[in-house]
C-alpha cells in the first residue's frame, strides 16, 4: 500500500514537472514584444506605451503624406539613438506609404520615447509634435 502510493506520487509530481516545462517552453518561444507605430503630420502613434525590458520590435507604418523617420531614444532627448556594434537604434527615410521595422533590445526599465527627427524646409517634426514617451517595466 505504501509503495503504491509513492509511486502514485512520483508520478503525480512528473507530470506537474512536464506541465511545467510546457509553460516555460511557451514563454520563451514567445519572441519580442511586437508594437505597431504609426507615423503622421505630425504625430507618432503606439499601440501600447507599456512594455517589458527585453527584446521589442517596431513595426512602423508611414501613414503620412511626408517622409518621417523613427529613433527610439531616452525620453526628453533630441535625436540621441542608442549606439550598439555600430548600429543605432532609428529608422531612417520611411517613404509615405511604407512600412519598416525597427528590433532593438531594451535592457533597462524607464522612461524612453519614440521620435521624429526630420528637419526639412523650415519644418522641425519634433518640434511640431512627433514625439511619444513610453515606459519600459522591469
Ligand atoms: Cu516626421
């Protein structure tokens, strides 16, 4: 009797264990957090303004009549992309009409915005609005 309830036991907690392993196998597959972005005259737009450090994507839509660019930066900066390898974290030339990504990994929680920095005939897109803060959590 003893013995058959251990052994009932043992496996009881194995498939607690394989349920386990299944929910951390899911939320590993589970890629960088996706966010769509919509560029205007003169506005960006984010379908979420909260998201978790780690891997994100940018998925950014130009649905302007000017070209716009996007640069993720420190929130209160002025076109101050991140620096990494060689790459920085921007956008550039987005074409009215198009869409283009932007994959970045953001490690520290904060305060950070997303911005357009283009400075043409006299018309400064920071300036006149484009420019959306949003929070990394931890
Ligand atoms: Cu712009």
């Amino acid at each position: 009797m003893y013995k058959q309830s251990v052994t009932l036991s043992i496996g009881i907690l194995f498939v607690v264990m394989l349920f386990l392993a299944a929910c951390g196998g899911v939320q590993t597959a589970s890629g960088p957090t996706e966010v769509h972005v919509t560029l205007n005259e003169f506005k960006v737009k984010m379908d979420k303004t909260s998201i978790p450090a780690g891997a994100v994507k940018f998925i950014i839509d130009n649905a302007g009549a000017m070209e716009h660019e996007l640069v993720l930066e420190k929130a209160g900066d002025d076109d101050m992309p991140f620096e990494v390898n060689g790459q920085a974290s921007e956008a550039e030339a987005i074409q009215p009409g198009k869409t283009t990504t932007l994959e970045w990994t953001i490690d520290k929680a904060g305060q950070y915005q997303l911005a357009c920095h283009v400075d043409k005939d006299n018309v400064m897109h920071y300036a006149l609005g484009m420019v959306q803060p949003f929070t990394v959590t931890e």
